[in-house]
C-alpha cells in the first residue's frame, strides 16, 4: 500500500503526517474524520514541475 504525506489544518493549528491507504481517497478521507482539512501528496512524487523548451 502507498504512503500519502498530508497538511493539514484543524482549529488553529497547522498538522502533518503520513497516512498508509489504498487509494488517495481512503487517504483523504481519514483526517477528515477527525475535522482536519487536508492537501495529501503522494510519498516519493516530486513536487516541481519540468520546464519544456
């Protein structure tokens, strides 16, 4: 299963973490059980964009 890295906010604290699921949904559904708002990453995805010439 593959490890989804999330932020998040819950009240006014900023929260982050990893989370083992199946799917980006399952992933993204978890925190929210508990009121986090959340952004979720895929663990190893580079997150910069490649620049075409």
């Amino acid at each position: 299963m593959p490890d989804f890295i999330w932020k998040g906010i819950k009240n006014t604290q900023y929260l982050n973490g990893t989370i083992t699921a199946l799917t980006r949904d399952e992933a993204a559904f978890k925190p929210k059980e508990d009121g986090i708002i959340t952004h979720l990453d895929k663990k190893g995805w580079e997150t910069e964009k490649k620049e075409t010439v």
